[in-house]
C-alpha cells in the first residue's frame, strides 16, 4: 500500500524544521540542508536514492523531530542527519550507485533496515556531547546505503564501536590509517610509567586495540599498557573498513597536528630508568594485624627478592616511611615464611600514626640510593 502525498509533505516539512531548528547550533551549512529535501513533494526524488530511500530519510527526521529533544540534542541530530544527507548526495552527484537489495525495503508495520540503522546513528548523535562526531556519523549511514557487503549485523556491530568511541580516538584512527601510517607514528621503547599523560593516551590506543581497530605489526598480542608503541601498530581490518565507511580522512588537519603532537611529546618524554630499577625491586609486605601495630613491625614474606632486598638477621638499618626517617632492625622470627623489620621505641600509637594504616594494610618495601629501605 503507497503513501500519500500528503503523508510525505508532513513528513518533508517535519524534517526541515528538525534541520532548521538545529542549524545555529549544528555544523555550518546545516541550513542549507532544508534545500536537500524541500520544495514540492513532487520533486523529492531529484537526487536521492529514489522513493524509498528517500522515505527512509523523511520517516526518521520527521520522528525525530516530533521527540522530546532538548537544544543541543536537537542540534545533534540534525547535524547528523544533514552530513548524512549530504554525503548521499555527493555520491550520487559522482556518479555512485546505490545498493539494490533489500535494504530500503520495508512498510508501515515492518520496518526497513535503513531505518532502524538511521534511528540508531541519530539516537548515538543525540546522547553524544561531542559534536564533532556528527560528520562521521553521518558519513557512516550513507556508507551503508552505498555498500552492499554490509549486513544487518556488520552496521549495528559498526554503530556500536563507533558511538562508543570518543573524537580524539577517531582522530588516533585516522592518523595511523591515512594521515601518516604506522611507520610515520612517534614511538617510544618503554611507557613513561609516571607521566598521567602518557598512561591516558597508551589507555586509548589501547582501547581502539580492544575493539579490534589496531594491531602490532609482529602480530604479537597487545596485552596491556606496556604493548603499547605506535611505530609497532597498524590498522586491523575493521579499523580500515571503519576509516573508509566514516571518512576519517576529512578529520580536521589541524586536530590531526595537535594529536600528533601530543604523541611526539609522549615519546620525547625522558624514562626514569634508575628510579624505575629502584620500583622494580620493591617487595610486599604481610598485612598488617594488630599485633603488628602492637610490637612496631613489618613483617615481609621470604622470596628471591626478598632476600636480596633485606640484611642479614640483627643488622639495624635506617627506612624512610613516607619522608620520616627511622631506625629498624632486621630479625628471623624463626621461620622460612617470614622475616621482620622492627622499629623498637616506638610506641604503638606512634607506629600507627606514622604508618597511616589499618590492619590489613599491605605496605611496600624498597631500596633506596642511600643504603635505606623506603615504606610506603
């Protein structure tokens, strides 16, 4: 059963308002997107896909603009839906040809998977704050009505990845794929494992590792922080279907040089390596019980390390606890199990005090540069 005329007017007039609405919000030349789908109903199959894609668009952005939206949710969705609008007419206009199967097929009762394809990328649009993202959002529907090998299941595994990623992991994508590759990419031999930026930027490309978009180039797993080095990675297959389908390549040059930049700065970062082979050879102690606090001890397990970190049972010391030197000895409680660091003198509130713990507290014991034993 055909749609009337009338029906279509709604809906055409529904989504330029949507489109209107949102313009001095959205993306510049979301105004101009009222010309893509005005005029006469007559003349709406001028450059779409034909009357049922075109139906697909007015259905949904005539639906969306009946929501409850608020300001810069309705200026989302409309700029998502104005790149997707015009991203479908730049195909068309050179010369490509849309998908001929199934896709646009649906009716009133049953629902074509255009639209439920299009609802999903406007309803990521509208609760996503970054708005940057609208254009590849949009460039990633009409990707689907363009591509064939796309199935139901592959476009809503895709929508996910990318409604979950942020902009500056698109960017890192598009970087490692278009822009300069992996064997252009800053590297470093070791994560500076101090530096907070450091550790969040290897956190995102590590996250684009766990949705399948990078990999290292010795096909070696990536297992965690420490895999982590640009020069080793390149674009797994669903990252390079994911950069065409979104046209990351039209990312901003500019935010592709302050991305950059932030992985030079990264990989200019000088390592602590003293301190770290200082960290490296810290033991744990046992938990704290009460009456360690009582009798003012540490008690740490026997192990390899262990033995090379402490003195010989009776060798009195000096530790750092937390900047607060302190004299200690070494003692064998008798056992293979356990050896103790005392601090005689002190009196169990002073140990406490210092120590700023509760029982069940695991401290950690390290070597100093100057002979000590650092507790913290």
């Amino acid at each position: 059963m055909g749609i009337s005329p009338d029906k279509d007017r709604e809906r055409l007039e529904r989504t330029r308002r949507l489109l209107r609405s949102g313009a001095n919000m959205a993306a510049p030349g979301v105004g101009t997107a009222a010309g893509f789908v005005g005029g006469p109903a007559g003349l709406l199959g001028g450059f779409l896909l034909g009357a049922a894609a075109e139906r697909v668009l007015l259905r949904v952005g005539a639906e969306f603009e009946q929501r409850n939206l608020g300001p810069r949710e309705k200026a989302r969705v409309a700029g998502t839906l104005y790149f997707a609008l015009s991203e479908v007419k730049d195909r068309l206009e050179d010369g490509e040809t849309p998908r001929d199967d199934d896709f646009f097929e649906g009716d009133e009762v049953l629902r074509a998977r255009a639209d439920e394809l299009l609802e999903a990328i406007l309803s990521s649009a509208r609760s996503d704050h970054e708005e940057q993202k609208a254009r590849h959002m949009g460039a990633l529907y009409a990707s689907f009505a363009f591509d064939p090998s796309i199935t139901r299941g592959d476009a809503n595994y895709l929508i996910g990845i990318a409604s979950r990623l942020t902009f500056h992991e698109l960017v890192l994508l598009g970087l490692f794929h278009g822009r300069v590759g992996y064997r252009g990419m800053p590297g470093w031999d070791r994560l500076h494992p101090f530096e907070w930026r450091a550790q969040a930027l290897a956190g995102e490309i590590f996250e684009l590792s766990k949705r399948g978009l990078l990999m290292r180039t010795d096909g070696r797993p990536i297992q965690g922080l420490d895999d982590v080095n640009p020069s080793a990675l390149w674009v797994a297959p669903t990252g390079c279907k994911l950069f065409h389908l979104m046209r990351l390549d039209e990312i901003d040059e500019d935010r592709c040089g302050e991305v950059m930049g932030e992985l030079e700065e990264v990989a200019d970062l000088p390592i602590p390596h003293d301190l770290i082979r200082q960290l490296e050879g810290h033991v744990d102690s046992e938990p704290l019980s009460r009456a360690d606090i009582d009798a003012g001890r540490v008690r740490i397990g026997h192990s390899e390390r262990a033995q090379n970190l402490l003195p010989e049972a009776g060798t009195e010391l000096w530790t750092n606890v937390r900047g607060v030197e302190m004299e200690a000895m070494a003692c064998d409680e008798g056992s293979d199990a356990v050896a103790e660091l005392r601090f005689q003198g002190l009196h169990c509130d002073e140990f406490r005090e210092i120590f700023e713990t509760e029982a069940g507290r695991v401290l950690r014991v390290a070597p100093l540069p100057e002979g000590m034993l650092a507790l913290d």
